[in-house]
C-alpha cells in the first residue's frame, strides 16, 4: 500500500496538471494522499470527475483554503503496478478532459 501511495504521490509531484498536497519527501508519505489541480476549474470538479469513472473512489477535503483531493490505499489486494497504471490513467484523462475506458490500460 505504502509503495503504491508513494509511486502516486512522485506523479503528482511531477506532474504538469496535479499538485502534491503537502509537498514533502516521498518517505514522509503512507498511505494518504493529497492533491488538487493546478486548473482551478478543473479543481472545482476533480472528485466529480474521478468518481465518475467508477474504477477507484476518492473524496474531498480542503487544504490551506483551497478543494484537495484525498486518496486513502487501503485495501490489501493492492497491486502496485496494475494498480498505479490504473490510477495514472484515470488522472492522465481527467485532466486532458476525455472519457476514461479501463479497457485501455496495459
């Protein structure tokens, strides 16, 4: 699970779309995760957006004023490389503003 958060906050942290909430070292993340988009608009309707793609959950939370993105890896079957090409995907569509299909992901 650990793995898993860690290799989606380096991603976030990295990406161009997505900022990493706090932005700390990767060895001080767990298995929370936060975010938001660097698009406000798009930030404004991220949880939405994600949810809708009924592939993972996420909820809502507010960080220093701003809508964050909370996400808990919490489930034992985690498959980190299935798992965190699943989740990138998800985010990769969402801030491109495309449907995201499942079927897609290698």
């Amino acid at each position: 699970m650990v793995q898993l958060s860690r290799r989606l906050a380096a991603f976030l942290r990295d990406s161009d779309d997505y900022e990493l909430l706090p932005n700390a070292d990767l060895d001080e993340v767990f298995i929370i995760v936060l975010f938001r988009a660097k698009n406000p608009e798009l930030n404004g309707r991220l949880v939405e957006e994600i949810n809708q793609t009924r592939q993972m959950y996420v909820s809502g939370t507010a960080w220093k004023g701003d809508k964050a993105v909370r996400v808990a890896v919490s489930n034992w079957k985690v498959d980190v490389e299935r798992d965190f090409k699943v989740v990138t995907a998800i985010l990769t569509a969402v801030a491109e503003g495309r449907p995201f299909d499942i079927a897609t992901v290698e």
